[in-house]
C-alpha cells in the first residue's frame, strides 16, 4: 500500500505531465496507460476513495489524492500559458464526459473530477460542451452542493474555496442561474458574503462577488460577466484566422467549421490554413 509521505521524484522528472496523467489520479479506471509518469505510478497507484468503506482509509486515500492532484497541477502551472492550455484542451477534448460523469457521481462540493475540470474552464471545448444537453442541471447541481455543504467548505483553505466559486461562477457565466433552485440561491446569496470578510484580498473573495453579483443581478457585473462569456466563446463564433473577426462567411452563411475537433471557426479555407500552425495544437478529435 502507498504510504503518506511527499513524493521523492523531482521537477525534472515530472515536467512532461499529460493530458493522461493528469486524468489518472481522478479516475485510475479512465485510463488503460498513461504516457507519461505521474504520482499514480510514484505512489503505486491511487485507488478512489469512494469505493473505500474503511473511514480512516477513506481519509489516508483522500488526502493521498490531494497531494496527487496539487502537485500535478502545480507543475502544469509552472508552464508558459500556451503550454498549459494545450494540456487544458487536450483533457476537455479526450476526457469530458467522463469527467463530468464522475463529477455527477460523487457528492462532494469539491472532489478531483471538479478540480480538474475547473482548470479546462476557458478551453473552447468546455464551452461547447456546456451548449449541449449533456450539461444540463450542472450548475444548479453545484450550487445545491455548495449550499448544503457551506459549513464544511468554512474548513476549507483559501485557494479551495477559490476554486469552488470560481468553478461556479464559470458555470453561472455560461448556463445562467435559471436552473439553480431558489433555496440554494437564498442560502448562497446569504453566506457568500462570508468570503468576502474571511478572505480580504484573495481570489476567494473576488469569486464570492462574482456569483453573488450575478445572482443579485447587479448591472455592473452582468456586463463584465456577458464580456467574459464573449470572450471564452469567441472561438466558437468568430474567425479563427489570424486578425479577423468575421461572425459569418463572405455570402452571409454561417462560418465553417473545424472538422476535427469542432470547436474552431473559419470565414474561408484562405483563413482555416493561415490558423493552422497555431490551431494544431489544441485540436483534438473531441469524445462528444
């Protein structure tokens, strides 16, 4: 069995995580092998701690997991910015039903499979994902769970709790409140304001008055949020050719589509193959 201790391997030897390595220590299962080395194969493998009935187990599983999902992001983070959004956008295109699947399973607020995704957020693949019926229910299921769980989130550290709302205020900003139940909405608008004492100066605190200016329907914050939502779905709906911001072709017609992963569109052929060297990075022939 894996025992509790920080992992002995080096920067050096982890700065190739994947796509793959990254999913691994969510859901072991997804994955038949991994390319790369991650904490799975470091600390012999990673079991879920939902399937585990011994509590103190339950606990030694979950905090092993943290360590795993806090030391790989942590590394992901450490890269250049395009770096990391080819790694995001392979995870959103490769992995996000499954993920997503697993998130609905597990009744946790915070769990890994919400970790994860909560970093896929500003890829083009999340946000068409986010258009389908697939993903319906899902912020009125993450608020409920914020809402009944908020007591125990209270134990949380700062950068948790960011993350929990900045998970949320993503899904706010794409799907709207409408599915959110209005208890959930009452117990939310009246405790968020607890991050905003507790956490002066942190993200938690901005996060906290993002969703609640969108539940409260403050002018200012529907506009910034509506540019947000503008700007994470522009590669869905502009031209992706290089200075071009078309919403249709030439003719009128809607733009064309990128074939292969879906989540790219081009006013011509011209432009598709002027994006192409940029584009080819983060395409992926999308599980949805």
């Amino acid at each position: 069995m894996p025992t509790l201790v920080a992992p002995q391997a080096t920067i050096e030897e982890y700065k190739n995580v994947t796509a793959e390595s990254l999913v691994g220590w969510v859901s072991p299962s997804l994955l038949e092998t991994a390319r790369a080395k991650s904490l799975q194969a470091e600390f012999g493998g990673i079991p879920d701690a939902d399937d585990i009935s011994d509590e103190a187990e339950m606990r030694r599983v979950k905090l092993l997991n943290a360590q795993a999902s806090s030391y790989l992001l942590g590394l992901v983070q450490q890269q250049p910015k395009p770096a990391q959004m080819l790694i995001y956008s392979e995870v959103a295109a490769k992995y996000l039903p499954e993920l997503v699947r697993l998130w609905r399973e597990r009744p946790q607020a915070q769990n890994a499979a919400a970790e994860l995704l909560n970093t896929t957020t500003t890829t083009a693949y999340f946000v068409r994902y986010m258009r389908s019926p697939a993903a319906a229910g899902l912020v009125g299921m993450q608020a409920k769970r914020i809402a009944e769980q908020f007591d125990t989130i209270a134990t949380y550290t700062a950068d948790d709790v960011a993350s929990l709302g900045q998970f949320l205020s993503t899904l706010l900003l794409l799907q709207g409140d409408e599915e959110v139940e209005t208890r959930d909405k009452e117990i939310l608008v009246r405790r968020m304001p607890e991050w905003q004492t507790k956490y002066p100066g942190r993200l938690a605190k901005e996060v906290a008055e993002r969703c609640l200016g969108i539940f409260r329907e403050e002018q200012m914050m529907m506009f910034m949020t509506g540019q947000m939502k503008k700007m994470l779905s522009a590669s869905l709906e502009k031209c992706g050719g290089p200075g071009c911001t078309k919403m249709t072709r030439q003719d009128g017609t809607e733009l064309l589509q990128c074939s292969r992963c879906k989540s790219a569109v081009y006013c011509s052929v011209e432009h598709q193959k002027a994006a192409w060297a940029s584009h080819k990075k983060i395409c992926f022939s999308p599980a949805f």
